[in-house]
C-alpha cells in the first residue's frame, strides 16, 4: 500500500512565517536559524496576504456560488481512493525531487553559488504548478459530475483559484531572492556547517511550499469522498 505523509493541519502560514524571517534576516543584516514555524509572522509580507481578495473578486465569488450549477455527465467515474492514490504519488514524487534537489552538490572544480540551488528551486516551482494544476483541474471534472452541490462547489474553487492566482505566484517568486540573501550570509559567515544549515532550510521552504499548493487538492479531495454514492462505481 502507498504510504504517504500528508499535512497535518494548515500549513499555509509556515510558509508565510518563513517568508518573514528571511524579509526580516535581509532587512536587519542577521543570520538568525529557522525553523520559520515559530517565526512571527510580522513583516510587509503577512500584512499584505490581508489585501489578496478584493471586492471585485468577492463579487466573482459571490456569483459562483449563486450560480445554478450543471452537473456535467459523469463519463467515466472513479472511486475517490482511486482520485487519492493519484494525487498521493504526484505529492509523493514532488516531496523526492525536493529531497534530492536539497542535497544538491556541484561538478568537481566548479565553485559552489547560490545559482546551483536557483535553477532546483524554479524547476520544482513549476513542477508544482503543471502537476498540482492538472490535478486540481481533473478533480473539479469529476467533483461536477457528482451533484449539482459539487458541481457549485468546483465552480468555486475554479473563480477561487483565479483570485488567489497572480498574487500566490508574486509571493512565491520572493523565495528565490531571500533565499539567495541568506545563501550568501551564512556562506559568509564561514561556519562549517553552514552548507548543511542551508540545505535544510531550502528543504524546509520548498516542503512549506508544496504543503500549501496542495491544500486546495485536499479539500477536493474530502469533497469528493463525500460526494454522492451515485458517482462512484459500484
């Protein structure tokens, strides 16, 4: 049986705190350790997470969730274990590549840069973006397949998802800087271990990362475990 290690709770503001930290590392010129889950979240980044959905958008929401749902012909159902194993391998081989990506070492001769860790860290960026998008599409087919109720409720989370979009990847986009401030201060700080201290915490980040991604497969997830027995295979 595939084991695999799911969030436990919302794991969203770990990311966030760690953003944080380092914003806070960069500005104050200090190296202080992680780990981000007990770090304040009190920096311009949190603050500004407040401001994500603006009235417009709650109008767009608003009208998804008024809206007469069409419940889209079920085709070829399948059993929500069957949706979860799926998912739960594409998170499986995400979590891997981030583990091998973390201990990442350069050719013999070449100095080691932050711009080894900076091409790992986009390539598992936009492998989360292909695989979980993909995922959350063909979870929203079946969940509209289900009843008008799931219909209504991938409706949602497709105008959720547009929303939450362009600001989720401006966020993101400031790991790589802050990652690379606090490469170049730890590496400065000559410490032998620093390199280990580092690698950790790029581990830490993008794990933090990938937990927030798929917070919203999860919550498809639990909908269509709890969607009418009528759309599963008998």
């Amino acid at each position: 049986m595939l084991q695999v290690s799911r969030p436990t709770g919302f794991t969203g503001p770990v990311l966030i705190r760690l953003l944080a930290r380092l914003e806070d590392d960069s500005d104050s010129g200090r190296a202080p350790a992680l780990p981000a889950a007990v770090a304040p979240a009190t920096s311009a980044t949190a603050d500004r997470l407040s401001h994500w959905i603006r009235w417009t958008d709650a109008i767009s929401l608003s009208e998804a969730l008024a809206a007469s749902a069409r419940v889209v012909p079920a085709g070829d159902r399948v059993a929500p274990e069957v949706e979860e194993a799926q998912c739960a391998r594409v998170r499986e081989a995400l979590a891997q590549a981030i583990a091998e990506d973390s201990a990442v070492k350069p050719r013999a001769g070449t100095p080691l840069d932050f711009s080894l860790f900076q091409r790992r860290l986009l390539a598992r960026q936009q492998a989360m973006v292909s695989s979980i998008g993909g995922l959350r599409e063909r979870l929203r087919g079946y969940l509209s397949a289900a009843s008008p109720a799931m219909a209504r409720l991938a409706a949602v989370d497709a105008a959720m998802e547009q929303v939450i979009e362009v600001r989720e990847r401006k966020l993101l986009a400031r790991l790589s800087p802050l990652l690379e401030k606090r490469f170049a201060r730890l590496q400065q700080a000559d410490d032998a271990g620093w390199l280990a201290v580092f690698r950790k915490e790029f581990h830490e980040a993008l794990m933090a990362e990938l937990d927030l991604r798929f917070q919203p497969i999860e919550g498809l997830l639990e909908a269509l475990r709890s969607a009418p027995p009528k759309a599963h295979p008998v």
